[in-house]
C-alpha cells in the first residue's frame, strides 16, 4: 500500500514533538556539562580550602599566644619563688647564688614576654588576615551554591517537560494511521546519530528540513511528485508537505 501524503501533516506535528523532545535533552546535556558551573565548583572548593587553612592559622596562632602566655608564668613563678628564699635569709654565698638566679630569671623573663608580644602581634595579623578574606571565601561558596540550585531547578523542570512530551509523543504515535509511514519516518530521524529533521514544509522553493533553494529543475521535479509517493528534498531526503 502506497504511503499516503494526508498523514504528512499530522507526521509534520509528531516531528515538532520530537524536536522538542530533542531540545529537553540537548539542554539537559548542556546543562550536566556546564563549564561555568564546574568552574564556580571548583572555586567554592577552593575556597572552603581556603577557610579551612585560615582557621587553622588562626588556631595555631592561639595556641601560640597560650604557650607564651604559660612560659612568661613560669618564668614569673619561679622568679617569685626565689624572691621568697632571698627575703627568708641565709649565708652570704646562698643569697649570692639566689641573687645570681633572679638575675638571670629576670633576663629570660624578658626574652618570654618579648615572644609573647610577638606572638600576640601575629595573632592580630592572622585574625585581621581572615576577616579580610572570609566575605570574598563565603561569596564564592554562596555564588557557587546558587549556580548548583538553577542548574538543579532547570533540569527538575526539563525533566518534567521530556515525561510530559514522552507520553504525547507515544500517543501520537499509537494513534497514527500509517505505520509504514511512521516506520520510513523513524528511520530517517534516527539516522546518522539521530536527531535529524525527517518531515518539513517546502515553501519558497526550500526545504524546512535542511534549508537548501532548490533549482527550478529541482523545484520543478519535486513539484511533480506522484500523488501515490511522498515529496522528499534531493539534498537531505526528508519528506516534504507541499
């Protein structure tokens, strides 16, 4: 049985369908292997990195203000302590000697307290440090996060749309009274790695499908197709309503 050219017009609407269908799925690709996407990614990481290293300078720096501080007090205790001998008395040689270490208590107190001022110093630059640089760190991870949540929230959408246009699609087809037509329509569609515009209007002298001006020989010829065959463009073959 011939393939009639009446069902090209609803084989013209099943094809805006799967070209819908095909346009889910290319963005959805798009979408998946988003380089501005992978890109604020890679900067959020980065930038946690970052954070983590910050607050982990901070905390060293801390920790060094403490092993100061405990250092100055020792040094403190001990020189109390031997202030104590030295007001209790004793032999001329034992103060001398108790002096002596005071003395140099005194000396190595100065060298701690000194470290502890450092120390504080470093404190300062490290905590001023961070607080420069958290509200650039927290954008980025906030910039990335919301890029994440588009991307998300499209792809949530474009699969509703491909389920939706999935089933008008399997109904269209069911409902199609050719199948051989369907058949020959598929197999075009599906060729060379699919995606391809199988059925397309021809106005103007041009194929909807691959957009070539025909040549009035080539105009003339397609225009004088036998009703009992289908219109099919001479450079890409997809089939044509007139």
């Amino acid at each position: 049985m011939a393939p009639s050219r009446t069902s090209l017009p609803a084989l013209l609407e099943l094809q805006g369908v799967d070209s819908r269908l095909l346009t889910t799925v290319n963005r959805a690709r798009q979408l998946q292997n988003s380089e501005s996407v992978a890109t604020l990614l890679r900067r959020r990481a980065q930038a946690i990195a970052a954070s983590r290293d910050l607050d982990a300078a901070k905390a060293e720096a801390e920790s060094a203000i403490v092993a100061a501080e405990t250092k100055v007090e020792e040094v403190q205790s001990r020189i109390e302590r031997d202030e104590k001998r030295l007001n209790a008395g004793g032999t001329s040689k034992d103060l001398l000697g108790i002096q002596h270490q005071i003395e140099s208590l005194t000396a190595q107190l100065a060298v701690v307290e000194e470290e502890q001022l450092v120390a504080m110093d470093h404190a300062e630059e490290v905590a001023a440090d961070r607080e420069r640089k958290l509200p650039l760190l927290r954008a980025a991870d906030a910039e990335a996060r919301a890029a994440v949540a588009e991307r998300d929230a499209e792809l949530a959408a474009l699969k509703t749309e491909h389920e939706r246009l999935t089933g008008e699609r399997a109904r269209m087809a069911a409902a199609f009274p050719d199948a051989g037509l369907l058949a020959r329509y598929d197999e075009h569609r599906n060729a060379r790695g699919g995606g391809r515009i199988a059925v397309a209007r021809y106005e103007d002298g041009t194929c909807g499908a691959c957009g070539t001006r025909l040549s009035p020989a080539d105009a003339a010829a397609l225009e004088a197709t036998p009703e009992s065959a289908i219109p099919q463009c001479p450079e890409c073959a997809a089939m044509l309503l007139l």
